[in-house]
C-alpha cells in the first residue's frame, strides 16, 4: 500500500490531487496527515481536527468504472467501507445520514468529501477524502459530533484503523464489480439515518415541513414522502433537522 505520511498540510484532498499533476501514483495511493489546516466538507463547509488525534487522509481511486449520471455510487461505497470499519470495532448504532455523514447514536464521527477529476465525459480519477474523528475527545461548540475514543472509553491506533478502513474500500470496489451497484443500495439505505420514520425537514427558504426519507436515488437525490406525493432533493435543497 502506498502511504504518504505528512505532519502537516492545508488539505489532503489538494495534495494529492496537486500530486496528480506530475507523480506516477498507484491505485489506492493513500495522504495521510497529523493536521489538516483547511480541511473541507461539503459544500465548503469546514472539517476542524485536533492535531494528531484523528484520521484525516485521502484516497486514489483510479477509473472507478463509474458513470458520471451514478456518481453518487462512490459516496455509498466509501460510507459503506467505513461503516465496516467501524463495526469490526463495536462502535454502536451506526448510521449514515444522507448524504454521507456517519453516525453513532446520532453523533458525527466521519465525513467523506469525494472529488472526481473528468477526461472524455467519463471519471478518470476520484480523490476521496475521509475525516474521522479517533482519538479527540473535547468538540467544542459542537454537541452532536463524538469520536471513537469516547465511545469506546479507550484510544484507538490509528495506523491500525487506516489499514482496515482501506482493505475494506478495496473490497467493496470488488463487490461492486462483481455484483453491481444494486445489492450496495439496499445495503446503503438499510443503514440510512431515520429512514421510514417521520422527520423534520428544513428547506433554504427556512420554511418547516415534516416527511419521511424513503431512499436515495441513483443520482444521489433523497427521496422524501410527503402527504400523498414523493419528492425528490438534492442536497442543497433540504436540510434534515435531528
């Protein structure tokens, strides 16, 4: 596995894509980092991390064989690895709440913020970024995000945690080219956060509106049933409150 290892840089997900500019790198090529100075979410939300407590890195997928319309397929196989991950670790009620935070018992541990470079209309490369918070345990000001040490009540190795998280990446790429992306969409939406349960939704206009999530579509839209209809929205569209 190839691992570079830094003490310190602005974001893992430009490193490895200014990386890509100039450098032979191999499939699953990892950057890790001890401090992620401007780490992202999504939509340009901020990832802090405490310095050399947490798992911050980043993840070359080549040609992941990967229709552009579909590519929400590689949230669902990233937030799947995780979620097996985690497991093997007994980290309890784990969620994923759309469209790829992981949970436990409602708290944030992990974000995925994935970023597709396109040649001929087609993904040639997907530089996948993962935060998950490990070791930290004080999250100041924010009162829905934990870690695994606080769940666990002991530390975790972080080398350890990597290695695992990145052979089960490598082994749902696998099962996707095997079986295709429909047994990873039951599997997905089986652990999606308070599906088929009535929930309180926010829209950009700030207006309130109750609905139950019925499942995602293939183009990654959240569909919400509403009354007598189903709708469907995109991230910027609908906030979940919880």
């Amino acid at each position: 596995m190839q691992i570079i290892k830094l003490n310190a840089t602005d974001s893992t997900n430009n490193y490895l894509k200014q990386l890509l500019v100039d450098t032979a790198l191999e499939d699953f090529c990892v950057v890790t980092t001890n401090h992620q100075i401007k780490g992202k979410g999504q939509m340009g939300a901020e990832w802090v991390s405490e310095k050399d407590k947490n798992l911050t890195f980043s993840v070359l997928k080549k040609n992941p064989s990967v229709v552009l319309p579909q590519q929400f397929l590689l949230s669902i196989l990233v937030s799947l690895s995780i979620i097996k991950t985690l497991e093997d670790y007994n980290i309890p009620k784990l969620a994923i709440k759309w469209p790829n935070d992981i949970l436990s018992d409602h708290y944030k541990i992990s974000g995925i913020l994935i970023e597709n470079l396109i040649k001929s209309n087609k993904i040639d490369f997907s530089v996948i970024g993962i935060g998950l918070n490990v070791n930290q345990e004080f999250f100041k000001g924010l009162p829905k995000v934990s870690s695994l040490k606080s769940i666990l009540g002991m530390s975790i190795d972080k080398d350890e945690l990597l290695h695992k998280l990145i052979n089960n990446l490598k082994i749902y790429f696998e099962l996707y080219a095997e079986k295709g992306k429909g047994v990873l969409n039951a599997e997905y939406e089986s652990y999606l956060f308070r599906k088929d349960k009535p929930s309180t939704f926010e829209l950009p206009s700030h207006n309130l509106f109750t609905g139950i999530i019925r499942g995602v579509t293939d183009a990654g839209k959240l569909r919400v049933q509403m009354e007598n209809t189903t709708q469907e929205f995109n991230l910027k569209e609908l906030k979940l409150l919880y």
